[in-house]
C-alpha cells in the first residue's frame, strides 16, 4: 500500500486531481510485479508531474486517458526527466492490466493491420498452426504490407519485381536459412490474398528461394575446456548470476535447448529420486534425466536466493520488472552478455552451441551415438550421426593408406 511506502507523503498522492485515485492501487501492482522499493517510490514521486501534464491537455477523468495522450505525455517528460520518463508507460501497463484503459489502437487499425490480423486468424482457425508459427507467419506479412506501403503497391497491382525488391531487402538482414523460411511465409501470405482476388494468382510459384545444402555446415561447438571456463566466469554472487549459472549448467550437462530450459517447473523436478524432467518442443515427448549434483547445488542455490512468487511455478523468471515468464530470447541475450564479460572468444551469437558441445564432447569419450541421440531428443540416428564430422582426430585414425603409396618409388627404378 502507498501508506506503508510514504507514510508521511501518501496523502500527497492520494489526492492527485487525477491520478489520485489510481495512485494506491497502481502502488500495489508496481510491488506484485516485482518491482523494487526504490523503484516504486521513484514511480510514484512522479505522478504529481504526470497528472499535471495530463491535465494541461485537457484530460480530466482517469476513463478519458488514451494511448495516444499518453505517449504525448512521456515524449513532453522525455526531454526533462530523461531517466524516469519511462513510468508514463508503466502507468499505462497498470491501465491496461486493470481494464481502466480502452486499447484503442485496434480500434482504429489501418486496413493492411486489419489485413494482417484477418491472415492471423485464417492460419490459426483455418490452417490450425501452432501460436509461435502464426507469431512469424504474420510479422512477415505486415513487414511485406508496410513495403508495398512504402514503394506505393496497391495489393491488386503486385507483380513479380515487388516481391523480388522485398526479398532483397530482407536478404540484407537475414541469413540464407532465416530467407527461406521467410520465402516460405511470404508464398503462404500470397496464396491467402488470391483466394478471394485480392492479389493476383500464381504470384506465389513466381519467388524462387534460396539454395540450402544438406550438411554443409558444421555443427556450432565449443572446445569442452572453453565451456567449463565460461561457466566459471559467471559472477554467482548476485541472484541473477545464480539464476544464470543455473540454467547454462543445464543446458552444457543435458544438452537442453533455450525453450526447455525455460520451461521447468516445480512439477517437473522429483527432489527425492533426483529426476529431471523435459518436456521437448521439438519431438513432443517427455525425458527424464538423472539430476547430478551440481546441477542439483545449483537449482537449490537459485531457489533459495529468488524462490518463484504465487502464482508462477517455474524455475526460471524474469529477474526486473515488470516480473514474468522467461522467454527462450532471454536466455540467448543472457549468454551473450555473459560472452561479452567472460573475455573469451566465442564467435557463437547464441547458447544452442552448448549443446552442439555437449554432444561432442560425449562423442569423444565414448558415448555411443544411440545413447547421444536419446539424450539430446533425437528421433533418428541420422540427425545424432552429424557430429562424427566434428570428431577429426579420432576420423584420422581410421583413415586407409593409399594402396600402393610407400612402393611407387621403388617400382618406378626397377
């Protein structure tokens, strides 16, 4: 409550003209959001300027606030409170979340956001594609909308040469793989606008994609020694440090991949037999692996220090506020911070070649490939059997001489 965190000042900010009837509850929501002390008092010391300026633009009552003069709001703070400008938008979460603000940005959405929307709920309804699908199916159609925007492209005036200038466009920014998943998404984009004769036909077999080679790269993996060093170098004295030691230990000793790892939940851990469990997007099917005692040190450690608050139950959470789930980019941000201060030379943008380590140094101490392949989640052997080509040294040596090599000379003078 605002009483127990100003008790002298509360009664200042409770009786706000305008926000002075949000200012206790907004208070309890910054405080079951995780925000720090500090944090909320900072916030609140800035509600009588906000309420001010809101007012001064003709605002009133708490129900005729809208994004758009909110977003006046903080660009006119930006300029003199640089730093604490940013609780104009946290206030407008609390509207938000608390149903005492209308979005009206959907309300008032152009026809291509209308469009791109209509496209989301035909892959959904329609095509019955899972949410992560339909998240990028439908961000490169309002990416595509927005150029043809830009380069003034009615949709029933699409030809080849505004596809051709788009995919060039985003070639500069992906790679050949991320490009063919985009062709891909753009051609699906294509057939749904000539359904109804919004686009013309055939538009879609008119994009060619870019030429991917089976195997011809190898796997990204670390020598083993590098993984243990940079697993050292995580400072474990602050509760992120240990959420993070955590999590990078689980994926270099169970070779997890980032939306595992943020996955686990309380439910998932058997303390007492030392299980762990998985539940793998990529094939659908549980794993149990046995917790070792490291990994076990490490997941009690990070508990004890930031124990999950009700109602979130898994392991790992959102270290700032606002607090929440931890999403798989998160994790691929915390290891290149992690990269950044370990000083060490990791061409590697993402934690995936932790994994890709952890298979090969299994490989190299034996571990037969069916027992990597089950460990990892695998479905066949051939997807386990790429990391043999990592295993130089050990190809070597059962490398065949030349026939004939070592004589050639000898013949030759005779």
């Amino acid at each position: 409550m605002l009483r127990s965190l100003l008790p002298k000042a509360h009664r200042k900010y409770l009786s706000l003209p305008l926000l002075g009837s949000i200012a206790d509850g907004f208070d309890d929501w910054l405080s079951v959001s995780g925000f720090a002390r500090g944090s909320r008092v900072l916030s609140i010391y800035l509600l009588p300027i906000v309420d001010r300026d809101l007012r001064r633009r003709g605002v009133d009552e708490v129900s005729k606030l809208s994004h758009a003069v909110l977003d006046d709001c903080w660009k006119c703070l930006k300029k003199r409170y640089p730093c604490r400008s940013g609780t104009v938008h946290t206030l407008e979460r609390y509207l938000v979340a608390n149903g005492l603000l209308v979005d009206d940005r959907q309300a008032a959405a152009t026809p291509p956001l209308s469009l791109s929307n209509e496209y989301t709920d035909h892959l959904r309804e329609v095509r019955g594609f899972a949410a992560s699908t339909v998240s990028s199916h439908r961000r490169t159609a309002q990416c595509f909308l927005q150029h043809l925007g830009d380069t003034h492209v009615a949709l029933r005036a699409i030809r080849a040469n505004s596809i051709e200038s788009y995919i060039a466009d985003a070639g500069k920014r992906l790679s050949r793989a991320s490009l063919q998943h985009e062709v891909a998404a753009l051609r699906g984009f294509l057939r749904f606008l000539s359904t109804d004769g919004r686009a013309p036909a055939g538009l879609d077999r008119q994009i060619d994609t870019p030429r991917l080679y089976r195997l011809e790269r190898l796997p990204r993996a670390l020598p083993w020694q590098t993984v243990r060093v940079l697993l050292q170098s995580i400072d474990r004295r602050s509760p992120m440090g240990l959420r993070d030691y955590a999590m990078f230990l689980l994926i270099a000793t169970y070779g997890l991949r980032a939306s595992e790892v943020v996955a686990i939940t309380f439910e998932d851990i058997r303390w007492r037999q030392r299980i762990l469990r998985i539940h793998q997007r990529k094939t659908s099917s549980p794993l149990e692996l046995p917790l070792t005692n490291e990994v076990l040190s490490a997941l009690v450690n990070h508990l004890k220090q930031t124990p999950p608050p009700a109602p979130y139950r898994r392991i790992f959470l959102r270290m700032r506020a606002p607090m929440g789930v931890l999403k798989p980019t998160a994790v691929t941000e915390a290891f290149q911070a992690l990269v950044r201060k370990s000083g060490l030379s990791i061409p590697y943008q993402g934690p995936h070649c932790l994994r890709h380590s952890y298979a090969l140094h299994l490989l190299k101490n034996g571990t037969p490939l069916k027992t990597i392949g089950d460990i990892l989640g695998h479905r066949t052997a051939e997807s386990t059997s790429m990391y043999l080509r990592l295993a130089t040294g050990d190809l070597r040596e059962v490398s065949l001489a030349v026939p004939g090599g070592r004589h050639r000379g000898k013949e030759g003078r005779c």
